[in-house]
C-alpha cells in the first residue's frame, strides 16, 4: 500500500482507467492526488462527460463517442485551467471516501515534466496512469508521456494498458 498517489488525468476514459487502481493501492488515510497538466501555448484536449441535473456525469466515468472537450491556444489562460479544475474537482468528490483524502493541481508545462516535477515536489510513493498504447511511427511523431514517466520518475510507476478497457 502507498501512502501518496499520483494520478494524471487527461478527460479520457482510458486515463480514468487508472483511478480504479489507484483506490485500491492507497493507504487506509494516504492521499491521491490527480494532476492534469495544461500546456500554455498548445492545445488541451479530453472528452466530456455526459452531465446529470446535478452537473456530475450521469455514470462518473468520460463516455466514448462524446465531443471532446477543445481549449485552444487562443483562449484565456485562466479559462483552459478554469476546465481543467472544474474537471478535476468533479472526479475529485467521485473518488473522495473516508479512507482517503484526493486533491488535485493543474500545472502550466507538458505533462510528462508537470508528473515528474509534481512527483519530486510532492513525495509521491507511486503514479498510477494509462498508456495509450500509441506504438512506432505514432510513438515517434507524439511521443509518449508514459514512456518518459517510467525513464524518470524517482518512484514505481504502474503503467494501465489501453487493452483493460
């Protein structure tokens, strides 16, 4: 069991995979904490979740076939990190249970160095997150932010393959 969890998020249904994982590994009063990171002068991408009446998914989880949710480069700073927190604040109350406490950051930066930094800075024991499963020419031209957790993060990192969904 670990006692700090770190989970990055990018509103996909795949990197939510690893919320199940996460809550199983997490000590009786440890902490989760979900990081999605907002690059400033790129684009943030991640799907949406259908809402209830109440404004929280219906089933908790982002749905296939959704629209994605787009923040391009031209909007605001402070809007793409306004959508990215209500998000995380959402899954945040989903995963919140007596036996632990999950917060949530959402830095400037690309996500692979926004994990590694908040994984150094925060004294995470484990980062628990999905691979997309991108492989060759599709790893080469997108790189791959699992690849460069796992080569430098100072803590285990469980990488959740893409097949578990």
């Amino acid at each position: 069991m670990f006692k700090h969890i770190l989970v990055p998020l990018d509103q996909s249904e795949l990197a939510e995979a690893a919320l199940s994982y996460a809550s199983k590994l997490v000590d009786e009063n440890g902490q989760i904490t979900l990081l999605s990171a907002v690059e400033p002068s790129g684009f943030f991408v991640g799907a949406a979740a259908p809402a209830t009446a109440t404004g929280t998914s219906s089933t908790g989880m982002s749905q296939p076939g959704m629209p994605p949710v787009v923040v391009t480069a031209g909007d605001e700073p402070r809007d793409r990190h306004q959508a990215v927190t209500d998000y995380l604040k959402q899954v945040a109350l989903r995963l919140q249970t007596p036996k632990y406490d999950v917060d949530y950051t959402v830095p400037d930066g690309s996500p692979a160095d926004a994990i590694i930094d908040a994984v150094k800075s925060m004294n995470v024991d484990l980062v628990v997150m999905s691979t997309h499963g991108r492989s060759g020419v599709g790893r080469w031209l997108m790189g791959s932010v699992t690849q460069k957790v796992l080569g430098a993060a100072p803590c285990p990192v469980m990488a959740i393959p893409n097949r578990n969904l």
